[in-house]
C-alpha cells in the first residue's frame, strides 16, 4: 500500500529514503562576520537540490562547509553517515564522498584533459594506470569530451573545460555531487552545454547540491530549492511551490530581480 | 709574453684546473641552495608563530650581511662553530671549497625561499581547492598539482639566482680557493699581461652565461606546456 502511495503521491520524494547530507544549526564566522546562522538542510539520496540567492547570501559558502572547503564553527554535519568533526580521516572521508565542481573549473592546466581525469583516481584510489585512463575515458565521452583528451585545458572552450571538470569530479565516483555556480564564468552559448551534462546526471540518479542562478535548470531538475538570504536558509520549498507561491516577501524581491 | 709558449700555456692550464673548482662550487652551492630554499620556503608557508620568527630572522641576516662576510664567518669562525656544536676534544677542518659551498647554499637558500614564496602567491588558490576536493593529500598535491607549476612561475627568478651565484663564486678565492679568478690573477701577476688572462677568464662567464639562457629556454617551455600553446 505505500508503495502505490509513493509511486501516486504528490510528493514522490518524501518517501523516505536513506539521508545523504544533513546539516543542523550550521554557523560559519569569518572573523565577526557571521557568514552562516543556523543552517539546517536535509537532502536525501537522489535528491536535486539547488539552492540560489543574492551575491553574500553565503550559498557558496554553505556548499563549501559540506566538503570541508571551509570548516565550519558550529553544528553538526553529516554526510552519508560520516560526521564531520575535522580530524583528518573524515574529512579525507567526506571528500570522497563529494565530487565538487567549481565556477572557474581550477583544473590543472599543467596536465592534459586525460591525466587531470587520472590524477586523483591513481592517487587516492590507487588504481592502475591502464584502470585510470579506462575510468577517465569512460566519464570524458560522457561529458562528450572524448575527442579531445589530448589536449591541455586552454586549448578548449570554458563550456569544455567545466565538462571537463565535471567528469574529472566524476572519476572519483563519488556518491554526491556540489556544484559551486557551475555556469556563471561561462559565456552565455556554453552554458547549455554544461546544464545538459547537469541534467543527464540528474536522470541517471545522482544526489546532486547547486548553487546556481540558472532558474530554467532549477524548475527542470530540482526537487526542491533553497533560498538563502543574509547566511540563512530562508525559504525551502519544492521547485514549483518555490517559484509559483513564494512565501517570505525576500524571496518574491529575489524572484522579480532575476526574472525578467 | 710570447703566446702559447709553455709557460703560457701552463698558466692557461691553471686557468682550466681553476674553471673546473669554479664549476663544481656553483654547481653544489646552487643545487643544495636549490633543494633547501625550496623546501625552507615551503615550511616557512605556514602560519606557525615560532617558524615564523625563525625563518624573519634568518632571512633579515642572510640579506643584510655581504655574502663575502658569510664565507668569511664561516671559514675562519667554522672550525670554532664545529667544535662548539660537536664537542671540543675533535678538531674540525674547514677548507675554502666547503666554507664557500655552505655560505653560498645558506645565502641563495634564503632568496630561493622568497621567490617560493612569490610563486605560491600567484598560484591559484583553486588548485589547492581541487586537490582538497579530490581527496589528494598534500604531500600528492604539492609533488603532482603545486609544484610542476610553481617550477614555471619562479624559473625566470631562478634563472637570476643561478646567474648571481655563478658571479659570486669568485669571492670564495678570497678565502684562499683557487677557482678561476684566483688562478687569472696569479697568471696576470706573474706574467704582467692582465688583459690575456683577464680576459680570458671573463670569456668563461661570458660562454657559461650564454648556455645558461639556452637552457633556460628550453625549460621555459617544457614547464609553460598546456599554456605556452594559447599564445601561439
């Protein structure tokens, strides 16, 4: 009988299904400026996420206390089960857990597309070289970079690059996925490129946090969007509850700035 | 003086036996000062008060002292600095070939640090934030992803130290080492024809600093790979 719900529900995610990342009372400083107050989200496996905001909203900042970019000052964060308490092991733990893309790629333009793909399995994962490059081969033709792996990162296209980064990211094979405004260095005809490549991932199942401004995106694929204002998380609906009936006035001001 | 008459010719040879003591001092004063500046200017990366204070006053002293006064220090006080260090019942002999290769690695280890320093600046701080995210270690991360490209940013920097250690090499003759220098001035005295030997020995900097650029060159391009080719 609750399966025939779930599958008929309105709310197909609220089944519930095992917890991916859970962040409670999350507080972020950086000196006095309190960049993040009491942060609590909850994202499930396979659960889209995107969470959006003005510029200083600490969005970023939130996306990067999940893989401990930034250490955080307060609460508790839990990533698969992992607490992140910032001894080493689980930090090194979490990160293996997260694949992150970044909104300037930071590949490494010292090495081709293959072995910016390879560096990290063979380091960390230990695997072989010929294991590598069949692992980085595979998420480059998924990202449709297959071509080029030759190359180094300024001989492509920014929308390339960030592909690039992308199935970099990939190769570790990581569970979730942050994306950190994947598109907005990008110039306006590269980004459906990568979006596409978000989207695809989105279909095959990936947990997947993102912290961007594309809205088209967030309406198409996520299952429910986080607004964040002043370092708190203001407003947490499901996509079109979020963008037809905003509640808070912040959010409908955010809204009517950004959709013209 | 009669040209390549054997006397000539055996001051000539001098000057040849001295080139090669020239070469070895800047080979080994550059190497150790290459090796221990890059890994001073690592540590001195962090924040740490006490690594701090250690690494402001080595470097205030090595670059306010004349490195004529180090090797100086070193020679005639390094027996003394020796024997307080390992004991006094053994009795420690400082030649100038080694008071010269110490002064110069403490003296361009200290320079080499600063440009470490200079490079990691302009890093990217998004390298280091791919590492992380990757789950790469920091010992991976800095021989894999840092260091590769801190080699591009501080080759024009280390092509200038490389180019002033070789030029003060000749100050090591005052210790009483018979490298090139010394050597010329000995043939120019003896045989009272300064320009031959003088020049002479201006010529072995002159072809050595020449190489230098060549090879320099091709380092520039092996390590500006993957960004030399966008300005092509």
């Amino acid at each position: 009988m609750s399966a025939l719900q779930t599958e008929t529900g309105p709310q197909p995610v609220a089944a519930p299904r095992p917890i991916a990342v859970e962040m409670t009372g999350v507080e972020k400083y950086y000196g006095k400026f309190k960049a993040l107050s009491g942060i609590d989200l909850t994202v499930r496996k396979g659960e889209k996420i995107v969470i959006c905001g003005p510029s200083g909203s600490g969005k970023s900042t939130l996306i990067r206390t999940i893989n401990r970019l930034e250490p955080h000052d307060g609460g508790t964060i839990v990533v698969n089960g992992i607490t992140l308490d910032g001894s080493p092991t689980s930090v090194q733990d979490v990160r293996l857990e997260c694949g992150m893309v970044f909104q300037q790629f930071n590949l490494f333009p010292h090495l081709t597309i293959l072995e910016n793909c390879m560096l990290a399995p063979r380091l960390t994962r230990k695997l072989s070289k010929t294991q590598a490059e069949a692992l980085a081969l595979k998420y480059l033709e998924r990202v449709h970079i297959g071509a080029q792996t030759h190359k180094y990162p300024s001989q492509l296209s920014g929308g390339q690059q960030q592909r690039v980064a992308i199935a970099r990211a990939l190769c570790m094979e990581p569970p979730i996925m942050l994306f950190d405004e994947p598109t907005s260095a990008l110039d306006p005809e590269m980004i459906k490129e990568v979006l596409q490549v978000m989207e695809d991932l989105a279909e095959d199942g990936m947990t997947m946090i993102c912290v961007t401004h594309e809205m088209g995106f967030a309406r198409r694929v996520a299952n429910r969007c986080v607004f964040m204002d002043q370092g708190e998380i203001v407003e947490e609906a499901r996509a079109e509850e979020f963008f037809e009936a905003p509640k808070s006035d912040r959010l409908k001001a955010f809204l009517a700035q950004i959709l013209h | 003086m009669e040209l390549f008459s054997d006397q000539f010719n055996g001051y000539l040879w001098q000057m040849v036996q001295g080139a090669y003591i020239t070469l070895q001092l800047f080979a080994a004063g550059f190497t150790l000062a290459l090796v221990l500046g890059t890994l001073i200017g690592i540590v001195t990366l962090s924040r740490n008060w006490l690594i701090q204070a250690v690494w402001k006053t080595y470097a205030s002293i090595i670059m306010g002292v004349p490195s004529l006064l180090i090797i100086f220090l070193l020679y005639y006080g390094g027996s003394a600095m020796l024997s307080g260090l390992f004991g006094t019942d053994r009795s420690f002999d400082v030649t100038p070939f080694g008071a010269g290769v110490t002064a110069l690695t403490i003296v361009y280890a200290a320079y080499v640090a600063e440009l470490v320093h200079g490079a990691v600046m302009n890093l990217p701080k998004g390298q280091f934030e791919a590492c992380s995210a990757l789950a790469i270690g920091p010992v991976a991360a800095w021989r894999h992803v840092i260091l590769p490209q801190l080699t591009r940013l501080a080759l024009p920097g280390l092509v200038n130290i490389w180019m002033i250690v070789l030029k003060d090499t000749p100050l090591v003759s005052l210790a009483g080492l018979n490298d090139l220098v010394a050597n010329a001035k000995i043939a120019a005295g003896a045989t009272k024809e300064p320009f031959i030997f003088f020049i002479a020995a201006s010529l072995f900097f002159i072809v050595f600093s020449a190489l230098t650029l060549r090879l320099s060159a091709r380092l520039e391009a092996r390590f500006g790979r993957g960004l030399a080719e966008v300005k092509a």
